[in-house]
C-alpha cells in the first residue's frame, strides 16, 4: 500500500528535519529566504505557507538523507563499532567501580 511505504519511508527523516530548521543558523536564513510576512495580506497567503512549509520540509529531508547515506557506513564499520565497544566496556567498569565502592 503506497501511502503506508511513504509514511514508512519519510517517518524516520522528520527529526532531521526538525533539528535542521530549528538550528539557529539556519532558522533565520529560511525567513529571509522565504519572506512570506509580506505576503499576509494576499489572498493566495494559505498557499504560500503551504508551499513554503513543502519547500523546507523537502530540502531538509534531503539533507538528512544525504546525512544517513554518509554516515550510516562509516557508523557500520568495525573500527567503528569495536571502538564503540571498547569505550562503552570502560564507562561501565567505571560506573561500576563508583556505585560499588
């Protein structure tokens, strides 16, 4: 079912998006990128915002695809992960040793 694959597909970028937009150096770059405050008292308003909120919902997500296609491999490898490990191995003996003693 299509929109099931879609929602399947797009769920997980959302929070890239969220992050993305809401960063302070990029927040105030879409307001001067898409001044849509002049436009309020246009009747075509409504449409502009929706078609706004679209255009930076897109490029976000392709962002944060570009992001995962990135960082996902390196995130796999095994340097990675055993450092990881190896890391994660230490903090516990060392919370251990503090809650213990």
């Amino acid at each position: 079912y299509l929109p099931t694959k879609v929602i399947v597909y797009v769920s997980p970028l959302t929070f890239g998006v969220y992050l993305i937009h809401a960063h302070s150096n990029v927040s105030p770059w879409s307001w001067e990128f898409l001044p849509l405050a002049q436009y309020v008292d246009k009747v075509w308003f409504p449409v502009a915002q929706i078609g706004a909120v679209l255009f930076i919902f897109v490029v976000c997500a392709a962002i944060d695809w570009v992001r995962k296609l990135v960082f996902t491999p390196i995130e796999k490898s095994k340097l990675v992960v055993g450092s990881c490990n190896k890391v994660m191995g230490l903090l516990e003996n060392a919370v251990g040793r503090i809650i213990h003693d």
